[in-house]
C-alpha cells in the first residue's frame, strides 16, 4: 500500500539566472524564477507570471521506499526517476504543450461596458439600491464599477484591469428586492482568450486608500457605499483567490473578509498563508466570533456575507 508523504516546499535562497523557465519559457536573468531547496531546478515559484511548477506527489510503500507516479506511464516510478534527464525532459515537454493550449489573451471593447451602462430600463439590483440609498450615491457607484444592464434585465459586472482594459465579465439576474436568483451567464470565456481579474481592480492605481476583499461583486458595491474610504474589491466565489488574479497587489497589504462559514475561513486563512510568496500581507477578518457552522445556521447566518449585515 502506498502512503502519501507531505512536502514541506522551501524556497532556495541562491536564484539561477542561468535557467530558462519552465512556465514562461525566458531566460532567468531578472532572477524571478526561484527554485525548492533538493528539488530538479524545473520546480520552482515565477514571480514574472505568477505560476509555480510544483514537484510530483511523493508515496512511500510499507517498506519505506519512495515512489511518484509517472504520467506519461501511468504508473509508478522509483523517486530516483525524478533526476533522470529523460523524466525532466518529459516534465519539460508536458508543461510547453499546457502552455501553448492556452488561449490568447484577449481584451473586450470598452464600448461595450458604456453601452451596458446606457440601456434602459436599469436592471432590478440598481432599482433596488436605488430605493434604499439617494440617487446621488448610486449614480456615482454605478459609475465608479461600472455597473451595466443587459437586455433581459441582468446584472453586468465588469472585470477591467489595473490599464483600463476590459477582461471579462459576470451576469447576475435579482429579484426586485436586490436578493440574487441562482441564473447567471459568463459570455466571455477562458477558452477563447477571457480571463479573470479582480473586479474593481482598475480602482487600485487611483488612489492609496485601504484594500479590502470580499467574495461577491455586490457586496463589493454595497460596502463601497457604505465606506467609500476603501478600495472594495471582489474575488469572485470562496476559491477565487487564484495567483492570477491576486498578483496584481503584490507588496500590498490588504483585508480580506470571507463569508460565515467554516470552509470559507479556512480556504482564506490558507491563501492568506501562501500569498505570502507574492509578497501580499493578508488579514482575515472573521466575522463568525467563534461560532460553528452548526450554530450560525441555527441564527441565520451561515454563509452570509458583510452586505447581509449592512442591508
């Protein structure tokens, strides 16, 4: 019976500019590329892109002997392999085909976010902000995320980078009472060259003010409202801390509040761990005040979110 062995990943202090790496496939000059201390120097953090190649699961059997498992053989291999120049070799050519499957990137029309942000008449959340707070505040929030409606009544919220260009978007359907249906559409698409930045993230270059994320787009615009001496940016579902998107506030320290539940705390408390490679310093805010998810269902709060206490 095979047993897996935890890894305890420890960067080398000494960088290799020597290298080509193997998620960019660029000369390491600029030193970005940091490798684990006794692993093959194909594994390793790039502070360029923000990918890291990591090392194979290693299994140990009941004799002690240590194994990986071999993609391409589908099978498993002693963990001496792993040095082997024709596994690395493997490693290597598995990794450029990944790479070069992806998409172009590919960047959205603003003209669009300004037509979305025209179309009358508004979609059913801007209604319902708009009887809770003066017009004044949500003219200026739907502005500031630009916050647009769809032809049969959706929600659109826009995805722009730190340049101003538009990556993608999300289309949320509510209820007149502001409360989100369980319809939604994302038209644009990782696979035709689409990705995902935080949202809010092109207010982050306007100004120094504090940055605070939370999981969804409408809280996001709801605590902005609320304290609009923040930057409020989104990260889009309880896994959606992705290096990708968190990238853009490396050196920057920043709060991030999850929803109520036991899971969300843990995965932020985790990312808030590993973010530190991207040199983020993270703080969770965790609004359960000790209490289980058994007991938060209980009073009614199991998975909600700074917006339920603020509307």
């Amino acid at each position: 019976m095979y047993h897996k062995i935890e890894q305890h990943l420890v960067f080398n202090k000494k960088r290799n500019k020597n290298l080509v790496t193997p998620c960019c496939h660029k000369s390491n000059k600029n030193l970005k590329f940091v490798t684990y201390r006794n692993y093959p120097e194909i594994y390793g953090y790039c502070h360029s892109c923000g990918k890291a190649t990591l090392p194979p699961t290693i299994y140990k059997d009941d004799l002690g002997n240590e194994f990986y498992w071999n993609v391409l053989q589908k099978k498993f291999e002693s963990v001496l392999h792993l040095y082997d120049k024709s596994v690395l070799q493997n490693i290597k050519s598995i990794a450029t085909s990944k790479t070069k499957s992806i998409a172009a990137i590919k960047h959205i029309d603003f003209y669009e976010v300004t037509k979305s942000m025209q179309l009358l008449p508004e979609n059913n959340l801007l209604g319902h902000l708009r009887s809770k707070y003066c017009n004044t505040k949500i003219d200026f929030i739907k502005k500031k995320y630009y916050i647009g409606t769809v032809k049969d009544g959706g929600t659109i919220f826009w995805n722009i980078n730190k340049d101003g260009k538009v990556q993608k978007s999300k289309i949320f359907y509510h209820k007149k009472n502001g409360k989100r249906t369980t319809h939604f559409k994302v038209p644009f698409v990782k696979d035709d060259g689409y990705y995902d930045c935080l949202f809010g993230e092109h207010l982050l270059f306007k100004n120094n003010n504090p940055i605070v994320l939370v999981e969804g787009e409408k809280t996001a615009i709801v605590c902005a409202i609320h304290f609009p001496n923040f930057n409020w940016l989104s990260y889009g579902g309880i896994n959606g801390m992705t290096n990708d998107k968190m990238k853009v506030l490396s050196g920057k320290n920043i709060f991030i509040v999850p929803d109520l539940s036991e899971k969300a705390i843990s995965i932020a408390n985790k990312r808030a761990e590993e973010l530190k490679v991207l040199k983020i310093s993270a703080k969770i805010w965790d609004m359960r005040k000790g209490l289980s998810d058994e007991e938060l269902i209980e009073k009614g709060f199991y998975n909600c979110d700074l917006e339920d206490f603020l509307n």
